[in-house]
C-alpha cells in the first residue's frame, strides 16, 4: 500500500461529476488498484475513491496548471467504464509505501451463527415452557434459524440478526407465510430476535403479528458485567 499525504484538489467524472477543491488529504492506493482520498474527518469514508479494476498513470501538468502550482496529475482509470478520477497534486508533504500482505479479515464476535446458537441452549429467553425443534429448519426458500415449540405446542420460527432491520421482518414474513402452509406446523408464530432492532423494522414486524425480542449477547455468554453484580 502507498499512503501519501499532499495538497492536492480533484476530479471525478462519468456516471457522476464532483469536484475537491484544494486541501490537504491523504490519498491511498492499494494493491489492489484502488485510489481513495481521506480528509482528517468523516471516519472511515473516503471523501472520493475509484474501485477495482483501474489503472492508474501518472503525469505532467498542462501549461494552465503548471501556472496554478500544480506538479504531477494523477489519472485513475476504471477498466470497464468511463469513470475517471483525476488528481492534481500540488505538494507532497509524506509519502511511504507497505507491503502488508494478505489480510485474514475480521472475525466479528457476536454473530449471528454464535447468536443462533447460544438462543438454541438458552430456548427458554422465548417464554417459559419453550422447547427447541431443531436448529437451521429446512424450507424451499432456505433455512429457518430455530424453530421452537411453545408449552402449549404452537410452533415458533425465529430469525435471529445482528442488527434487525426492516429485511430481516421481510425474511422471517416468507418463511411464516410458507411455514403456514404445512398443516403439521401451522399456526406457527413469528419472532425477530436481534442484539439491536431498528424502529423501523419493530413497527413493521408489530404490525404483521410478529414478536421483538432483544438478545443481551454479553449476559447469554455468562459474562460478568458490573451491571449483573450484586457488590
């Protein structure tokens, strides 16, 4: 990866047109063959970037931007489109170049298979007197994280997220409307289970019928909080 650090202003043209006037940034470029600048905020978002495949040529200022101060153009092509992000660099302050090799990614903890998981050991958070039927419950639109039975024998499908959000509901809503058509099952029962539900997507499952409920990941793995201690 090369990271520089550089006055610089630019130019992004194709499927849209936006423009960076002058400032310091951080421009990177990846193995890869991705260009993206950074400014001192807005996080992780790049104020610009061009994806993979590119290419990327460097050089020499036009006459009019040689009087402007501008030293080198930085020409970033993508292979497959007219998109091309143009870079006019007019001070480079740092530059440094690394090879990082290959990343083993993130392991996220908390997912959403753990999630299924620890819900199938602890099936009574779904009320008292819920027993687990089996776990990934096959259907013809793919499978159903848990399906549970309540005391009084009703089935229960529930979809288990990270975070739920409105397609989540949409999800769980297919497969109670094909659950359904199984006399053996039906009526079978809907719940949304999430460590976090948006609004948006509690309003919509309400409104279908189909229960919250809100997973404490930290208190389902048994681990000591000072909010769960006495002293």
């Amino acid at each position: 990866m090369r990271v520089v650090i550089a006055r610089c202003a630019a130019r992004y043209s194709g499927r849209l047109n936006a423009h960076l006037p002058l400032a310091t940034r951080v421009i990177m470029v990846k193995a890869d063959g991705s260009v993206l600048l950074h400014s001192d905020g807005g996080s992780y978002k790049p104020l610009n970037w061009m994806s993979p495949p590119c290419s990327l040529r460097v050089g020499a200022p036009d006459p009019e931007q040689s009087d402007a101060g501008v030293a080198e153009v930085w020409a970033v092509q993508h292979d497959k489109s007219d998109d091309r992000l143009e870079i006019e660099i007019y001070e480079i302050l740092a530059d440094a170049q690394h090879e990082l090799g290959t990343d083993p990614g993130l392991i996220k903890d908390g997912v959403e298979a753990h999630l299924q998981e620890l819900l199938a050991e602890q099936v009574g958070l779904l009320g008292i007197g819920h027993t687990l039927v089996r776990r990934e419950f096959p259907t013809a639109i793919g499978p159903v994280d848990i399906l549970a039975r309540t005391k009084t024998g009703s089935t229960v499908a529930i979809e288990i997220k990270r975070r739920g959000d409105i397609d989540g509901v949409e999800q769980l809503t297919r497969y109670l409307e094909l659950l359904n058509r199984d006399p053996l099952l039906s009526p079978v029962e809907g719940v949304f289970a999430a460590q976090e539900i948006k609004p948006q997507a509690r309003v919509l499952a309400e409104d279908r019928g189909i229960r919250c409920l809100v997973l404490d990941y930290e208190a389902m793995r048994g681990v000591d909080t000072s909010s769960t201690r006495l002293f």
